[in-house]
C-alpha cells in the first residue's frame, strides 16, 4: 500500500475487490502512509467516504452498505472520481460500470490467515508506475 502511495498520481483511482477481512482497509491505510499522511485510515462503511489529506487528497470509499446500483449512482461520487485526489473505493464491484476508464482494479484474496494474493491490473497507461511499484521496481 505504501509503495502505490508514494507513487500514486493526480486523478488516480484503485478498485479494491474482496471478500471481508480480506486487507482492504489495510491496503489502504499503506496508500494513505505513502501519500504522507500520519493518521489511520478508518473504515467508511457507515460513512460511506472518508477525506484525508497529505500529498494529494485521499478520498476512501466504501460501498458495503449499499444495496443496488442506483444507490451508488445518487452518492454523486463524480467529484471525488473526477477531482484531483487519490480515490480508494472498497467494494467496487458493487458498481461495475459505474466508474471513469481511467482505473486500477486491485484483487484481494485470502489463501490463508496470514497470506493474501493482491492481483492489480488497468488498461491505462498511467498506472504503470503503480505496477512496478508493488514490484518493488521503483518509479523511474
């Protein structure tokens, strides 16, 4: 998380799917550490967004809750999506369709109590730095 922090540009938007207990939240709360932030990331369930603020705005949202399409849909969460800040959205395949074509989608799944396969794949040019990123290959 830290390592698509410290890499993440403007605009950037990371997908996270997975099961519950799955690292969502604490794959995020490294984003947010990399972005520069000092505090934790909290768990927007019941909120729905929470706003932070360091190198870039981070915007983490949780879309749990939500029933169907339509609820998603009135959140009006354009202006995060659209804006100039960092959006990590938990739960994103509630919304498939739902988000702009410039996106990372981030897998979480559990192989056992200690062990999770993170996938991450975008057909973006942008996030290139990202993949190398949790490569451990650097940005350059």
């Amino acid at each position: 998380g830290r390592r698509l922090g410290e890499s993440a540009m403007p605009g950037a938007i990371y997908l996270l799917i997975g099961a519950l207990g799955s690292g969502k939240t604490t794959l995020t709360q490294g984003i947010l550490w990399g972005l520069g932030a000092h505090e934790h990331a909290r768990s927007p369930t019941f909120v729905l967004v929470n706003e932070y603020h360091a190198r870039l705005a981070m915007y983490h949202m949780d879309l749990y809750r939500l029933d169907s399409y339509d609820e998603i849909v009135d959140l009006g969460l354009e202006e995060y999506l659209e804006g100039e800040g960092v959006c990590v959205v938990e739960w994103a395949d509630k919304a498939p369709g739902h988000f702009p074509d410039d996106h990372a989608v981030i897998s979480l799944d559990v192989i056992d109590s200690d062990t999770r396969r993170i996938s991450f794949r975008s057909d973006s040019d942008r996030y290139q730095a990202a993949a190398r990123a949790l490569l451990g290959e650097g940005s350059g």
